[in-house]
C-alpha cells in the first residue's frame, strides 16, 4: 500500500479525465451492457495526511458509487453486468505551499467485471486504475486552493468512473467483452450478488 500512495504522490501512470463533461454526449459503444450491481468498498483505504483531506469512509464509497451509477446506468443493454470496487488509496489536496508543489487529487481502485448471465468474472485478477483529477485552469495549483473537500470527491470520483468506462471500452476491444465471448474465471458458486461481491473484495484486501 506503501507503493500505491507513492504513485499518487509521485504522479506516475496517472489518468487525467473530464469527469462530467461528456454525461450528455452519446453513449461509447460498450455492446449489450447494462449495469447490474455497484458494489463500492474500502476496507483498508490509505491517504496521506500531511497532503491530504481525509473523509469517512462511507462518504468515500458512496460518491464513487454515485458516480458509476451515474455514467453506466445511461446504458440500456439487455446483459447486466457488476461492478465490485476496491478504493485503496486516495488524496484530496490540501492548500500546497508553494504553489508549484500544490498537491493533486489522486484515487486509486482495483476493478473487477462480472458477466452475470455464465457467473463469471470477466477479469481474472482485479485491474488497478490510479486516477488524476482534470487538470484545467482551476486544477492546475492544486483543487486544494479553490474546492471544498466535498467538490473535490465529487470531481474525483466522476473522473474515476470515466476511467473505468475507458478501461471496459479497451477491453471490448481487445477480449471482445460484452459481446458472448466465454469468462475465463468462474466464480465459485456461480452467483454475483453484491454480498458476495463485498465478501471478495474485502477478502483480498487482507
């Protein structure tokens, strides 16, 4: 967890999105998707608190699962498919002194897809996204100086579940998810219901 924290505060392999700006454009195509369960837990999430905001973490999970069911459940498919994130680690700037080392809103989670109609998941180990909030003329010096910590999760998390549906888009691409191409990791009673989903995700954070 260490090295997940260092990642935000170094800026390594971040992905600055737009958030909300895209929600009345036209749907990606993502084939015969819809949203089933939204499963959102974190039950060992770090921040830094020299550089960072802190906030329970039921307000942590529940903006993030506001936020996906914002941008997915637009989707009308006829296969549902479910969400069980992972926060593991998150900062949500403070004032920085000096303006050029003005922190950045950074989340990082792990992902994983289940296809609910075969009771698989869709990818086998759970996929890491470490998300950068928008780097515009505000963010540019840190949200820290302009945003409420309450502005900060909300822009953050919508920039998160953007990033999410850029990961399923690439990986529709590349595996052909969402279109009946066979799971390659069947759970293991065959079921996704968002117990289940919780009882994993908090498992393989231990």
């Amino acid at each position: 967890m260490i090295g997940r924290i260092g990642l935000l505060m170094a800026g390594l392999a971040l992905a600055a999105c737009t958030g909300a700006k895209d929600l009345d454009a036209p749907l990606v195509p993502l084939g015969n998707f819809k949203l089933g369960h939204n499963v959102v837990v974190a039950p060992k999430v770090q921040t830094t608190a020299a550089v960072s905001r802190e906030v329970p973490k039921e307000e942590l999970t529940a903006a993030l699962q506001s936020a996906i069911a914002e941008r997915f459940d637009r989707y009308e498919g006829t296969k549902d498919y479910h969400f069980g994130v992972s926060i593991e680690g998150y900062v949500l700037a403070k004032r920085g002194v000096p303006v050029v080392a003005a922190p950045k809103s950074a989340m990082i989670i792990r992902l994983t897809v289940w296809d609910d109609a075969r009771g698989v998941k869709l990818n086998e180990e759970p996929e890491q996204l470490t998300v950068l909030e928008t780097l515009d003329g505000e963010s540019i010096v840190g949200t820290g100086w302009s945003q409420s910590a309450e502005t900060q999760l909300l822009n953050l998390s919508r920039n998160t579940a953007q990033a999410i549906e850029n990961y399923l888009v690439k990986m529709k691409a590349e595996e052909g998810w969402f279109e009946d191409v066979p799971g390659t990791a069947s759970l293991e009673n065959g079921e996704a219901s968002p117990s289940v989903i919780e009882e994993k995700l908090v498992t393989a954070a231990e």
